[in-house]
C-alpha cells in the first residue's frame, strides 16, 4: 500500500490514480485483513487466508514491480531505494509465508501423532506471573510385574520418569501414568489413592491348553498391559480410547488355586496359604460367580479406558482362557472431593477403610506383600467379596440405629465408644445401662482383631457395583 501510495503521489489526481490503479490490492488486503482477525481468534483457517492474502500482495504488487530492482528511475514520489526496500519487503513477506506453510503443517501432524494424554511440545502453562514452564513429562513404559491377586508372582524392572522440574503444572487427570514396571506389580499399592472405574474377571484354562499356552498368553497380556497403561497402541488397537489418556491404568494379573495341577504346573507348587476360602457366616456364594484359574483386576480414573483394556486382554485369550465370570465397580472420581486422602464413603454413607494398613507403618509390607515361595516373593493375595446391600431397607433405619449396626458413628467415622475416626475402639465400655457402647453384633466388634482375623493383616480396595434394582458392594 506504500508503494501505491507514492505512485499515485507522483502521478496526480490522487485518489482517483489510487483508487484505480489498486483495486486488486485492495481485495487482497481485504482478505489479508480477514486472516488477521482469523488469526486473532486463533482460528486454523486464519494460517491459510493469511498466507493466501501475502501470496497474491507478492505477485500483485511485488512482482509486477521487480523491474524497479535493476531500472535507474521508476514512477513515484519518493526516494528509488524505498521503492527497491517496498518491492523486496513484499516479495520476501508473501513468498515466504508461502514456503513457511509447509512446515507449520509438518509440525501439526507431528502435534497430533503425540501420544495420546501427551502435550504437545509447544503447550506451556503459567505458573508464576512471567514465568512459562514446558508441561511436557516422558512417560514410562514397562511389562508385567508380578502375579498378584488371587495368586502372585515375580517382579521385573522399572521404567523410566519424568524429567524433574520446578513448579510443575498440575497434571490433567487423564494424563496421569502409573508406573507399569517395579519391585511389585501396579494395582496393589499404586496409584495411592483408588482409581475411579474397575473391571475384574477371572477366566478358566481352556481343556486343551498346556504351559506353552498359558505361558504365551502371560506374555501377551504382558505386553498388552505395558503398552495401555502408558496410553500406547498395542498390536491392531481398536481406537476405542484413541484420544484418551492413560487415566491411572493399572493391570494387575493373578492366578487362582485351581491352576494348579493344570498346564503342566504341580499342585505341590501352590502356596499354602492359597487355597479356596469358605463361606462366612451368613454368606450364600455362587459358584457360576467365584474362583477361577486366572484374575485380571484393571483399574482406571476413566470408564473407556478400562473398557478398552479389558476388552484387548479379552481378545488376546485366544481360545487359552475362557470367561469365567465378570463384574464392574465405580467409586470416587480423585479430585471430586476436598482431600483425596480422606477416607472413602460406602453407598451406605458409612466411611470405609479407616482400618487399612498404611505404608508409613513398619509392618505394612509384611503385612501385604509375600515372602514366599521364592516365585512369588514381592507378590500379593485377593480376595473378592460381594456384598449385597439392601440400601431401600436400610435407608428406613434410624442413624442411630445403622451406628448401631456398623458400631461407628455415621458422620465422623469415630467408633461409638468416643474419640475421632482413627481413636482405637474400647470394646469394654458400657454405657449407663450396663450395654456394651459397641454392640456385641456390631461389624466393628464382629470384625475386631481376634475375632474373625486382625484388619491390619488386609488392604482393603472398596468399589460399588449396581445392578438393576440390586445394589452391591464388591471387594
């Protein structure tokens, strides 16, 4: 527009020589004009007007004038350098938009081929005023880590972390990775707080399958898992959380009592303490509903991500497993309540879990984790326990009364005989009346150490399963 001015300065008659002499100027600035506010709104289309406008500004007035480079006078009002200045101004501008196109491109394509729950290279976050960090983390990678569950087994190595950084921008919950590799497999004690979604199964061995079988899907399963949980294709992915991030995901595999003796494996090598529970007191068990030669326990903050696991793991069977039974469970989403840390409510409304072993306490990985037989050293046991929940039932019950029958109180938590949640039960008190101040029928007295078995020997994962018009508890 410069260069037109001082032409029509010289030539007289100024606005009409403008006006005249620009009108395919003027339509290119009006659509360069376009890109500019596209490009404000942050609009992708505004890289192409943008560039499409200095494309046709080169050719229409950079180009016609090039003449002006190598001439000694052209036909306009000021000085022949600034003509020379205008005319490689507007053709290096436009031009070179043009060859710059297909590397913003490039690097588009490159942005959405990132992992999925990776940011992208250039995404930065504030985090003090004037002070831009990189949210970019390197994810870990790993195989399986051990045969926990309803069986255990052995660890192998650990992957890689992030890069340490300072003041690190909060991570988005579907972002999040659990580390896949370790001393002991991923679901038991990792991520420390339960996740929000959970699918557990156990599959029965085919008839016909032998060691090399089962041992050829271990390893399927393995790589699977290490793959999924870092949000990472695996094999011909289905896409159904293509998108998503790994959202916490942990696999954790386990093998049941009634392996062995099957595909090759002796029944001598089966732990002692691995063998088939009875029934509690009250309990009417389904067998179409229990055990099982294989477990599989997957968690995630994100219900297609769990979906997606278990349905790869189901694919991956390959006629080795069958089915055997399957249930799904939710509980709080992290970050849905004040404190992450705080101890988790039942559908019931009571907390649950007050008396979970910590891992600050100096037993707790003796309490949790196996010490033998040296095969599933570093491994754990499960137990699945269904719960029916009769909520209509109970909801008609006084709070006094459902106290009562828990022996805590419902809204702190704290045990009927005084104190806060964490205050040890005095079931010696009475009251007034000469009654235990914790029923002697109560689930805290009934479940007391000593009674039935010491809690702190169990790690308890509380998740909901609902049903129809049957509301279930599982653990």
């Amino acid at each position: 527009m410069s260069h037109s001015t001082l032409i029509a300065a010289a030539a007289g008659g100024f606005v009409a020589a403008f006006a005249g002499d620009n009108v395919i100027q003027l339509g290119c600035w009006a659509v360069a004009a376009a890109g500019f506010f596209l490009l404000a709104q942050r609009k992708t289309s505004g890289v192409w007007v943008a560039t499409g406008a200095a494309a046709l500004i080169a050719v229409a007035s950079g180009v016609t004038d090039m003449p002006t480079l190598w001439r000694s006078s052209a036909p306009l009002s000021g000085p022949l350098w600034l003509e020379r200045l205008l005319v490689v101004t507007t053709v290096g501008i436009g031009f070179g938009l043009v060859l710059a196109l297909p590397l913003w491109l490039r690097a588009e394509r490159f942005k959405a081929a990132q992992l999925p729950g990776e940011p992208a290279a250039d995404e930065l976050a504030a985090t003090q005023p004037g002070e831009r960090v990189s949210r970019r983390g390197v994810l870990t990678a790993g195989g399986l880590a051990g045969l926990g569950g309803l069986g255990a087994g052995a660890a192998l190595t650990s992957g890689s972390g992030p890069t340490p950084r300072t003041n690190p921008a909060p991570v988005p919950l579907g972002r999040t990775a659990v580390p896949f590799h370790g001393q002991h497999q991923a679901g038991i004690i990792t991520p420390a707080r339960p996740q929000a979604r959970t699918w557990i199964a156990a599959f029965d061995l085919a008839p016909h399958a032998d060691r090399a079988a089962l041992t050829a899907l271990l390893r399927r399963w393995t790589d699977a898992a290490a793959q999924l949980t870092q949000a990472l294709p695996y094999g011909t992915d289905d896409l159904i959380a293509a998108g998503s991030g790994a959202a916490s995901l942990t696999v954790t595999v386990s093998v049941g009592p009634s392996l062995f003796g099957k595909a090759g494996l002796p029944l001598s090598a089966r732990p002692t303490a691995l063998t088939p529970l009875p029934a509690f007191p009250g309990e009417h068990l389904d067998p179409a509903r229990s055990d099982g030669d294989l477990g599989v326990l997957i968690c995630a903050d994100d219900a297609l991500v769990v979906f997606h696991a278990a349905h790869t793991l189901q694919r991956l069977t390959g006629g080795t497993a069958v089915l055997r039974w399957q249930m799904s469970g939710f509980g709080r989403t992290p970050g849905a309540g004040a404190d992450d840390t705080a101890t988790a409510r039942n559908l019931m409304g009571q907390l649950d879990g007050t008396n979970n072993p910590k891992p600050a306490d100096p037993a707790f990985t003796g309490h949790v984790f196996a010490t033998g037989p040296t095969w599933m050293n570093g491994g754990s046991y499960l137990v699945i326990r269904r719960i029916r929940m009769l909520l209509d039932r109970w909801d008609t019950l006084p709070v006094t009364t459902q106290e009562q029958v828990i022996g805590r109180r419902k809204d702190n938590g704290a045990p009927l005989s005084g104190g806060t949640e964490f205050t040890p039960a005095n079931y010696g008190q009475t009251s007034p009346g000469g009654h235990p101040t914790i029923p002697v029928h109560a689930h805290k007295a009934q479940f007391r150490a000593g009674f039935l078995f010491h809690p702190s020997l169990v790690l308890d994962s509380m998740f909901e399963e609902v049903k129809g018009a049957d509301l279930r508890k599982g653990r």
